[in-house]
C-alpha cells in the first residue's frame, strides 16, 4: 500500500502537466522523468539490498554525477528544445534523489520494524504535496522548473518527517532501557 501511494504522484504528473502547462511541457517532463528513472535505480537498490540482506550496498556517486550531466546530452538527442527545457528540470530531481536515497533508506527500516502506517501516512503526503504542488506552480508560471522544486521539497520533506520519526523511536528504545 505505501509504495502505492508513493507512486502515485508519478502517474499522475504527466497528466496534471498536460491539463496545466499543455503537451509540449508534459513531453519535455516525460523525457526528464525517464531520465531520471535511471538514476533512481541506485538508491532504490541500495535499500533494497539493505531489506534483502540487512546490510547496504556501497554506492557510487561518481556513477550517478556523471548519468545526470550525460542527461543533459541525452535531452539533446530529442531536439535542443528538450535540452534547453529540460535540464534545468534534470538537475533539480537528480538533486531531489539525495533524499530520496535516504527515503528509501528510512522507509526500508520502517518496514523492517513492521511500522507501515507511517509510510502509508508520509507517502500518502508525499503524493499531496507531489500532486497539487505541482498543479499549482505549474498553472501559475506554466514552467517546469517550478515542478522539480515542488519535487525536491516534498522528498525533503519525506526525509525530514522519517527521521524525526526514527529519532523519536530511538529515543524511545534508549528510555526504555
């Protein structure tokens, strides 16, 4: 159900683009979406490694740095008009995908310790910020940059509700202790 509603938002974006900015900007998020899938399957991974295995699998950075600037010459394959809409936009969610990493990191501990209503209530707000944050900015200025801090602000925000959550929950242990 979590992962559900943490999806959601993916699923829905492209037709909230087309009903707010039209198909030209819905295509040049598509292709930035797309993108930036691939650089999601490393610290998607990596957590679930960790869930697998109990353990988390080394990283590489320099790997996904050098997906994200290669994007920029993908978009360019699509037309200069992709590259010059999109980049921007890359930039942004491959910043956004720094919290996603410890996301997936946190969520994975929550399942672990069988604590799924949190996930169901954050990513249930995830996908709210997600959804009509992204309506909104968009109906607004009718760009896509605005789409991509919408993004990084509702993964920040993800992050920061998961750890305060597992601080309080390791408060809690070390009291009981």
């Amino acid at each position: 159900v979590s992962n559900t509603l943490f999806n959601v938002s993916t699923l829905l974006l492209p037709t909230v683009l087309l009903l707010t900015v039209g198909p030209k900007f819905a295509a040049y998020y598509f292709i930035v979406s797309i993108l930036v899938s691939s650089l999601n399957i490393l610290p998607y991974a990596t957590a679930q490694s960790l869930f697998a295995e109990g353990s988390m699998a080394d990283s590489n950075l320099k790997q996904y740095f050098i997906k994200t600037f290669a994007g920029t010459y993908i978009l360019s394959f699509f037309g200069h008009v992709y590259a010059e809409n999109g980049t921007t936009l890359l930039y942004i969610i491959a910043i956004s995908m720094l919290p996603r990493a410890a996301n997936y990191l946190l969520s994975t501990v929550f399942k672990i310790r069988r604590k799924l209503n949190h996930l169901i209530k954050i990513y249930t707000m995830y996908s709210m910020i997600t959804i009509v944050g992204s309506y909104v900015v968009t109906s607004l200025n009718h760009s896509l940059i605005g789409l991509g801090i919408v993004i990084l602000v509702a993964e920040s925000v993800t992050t920061m509700y998961l750890l305060t959550v597992v601080s309080k929950t390791q408060m809690l242990t070390l009291n009981n202790k």
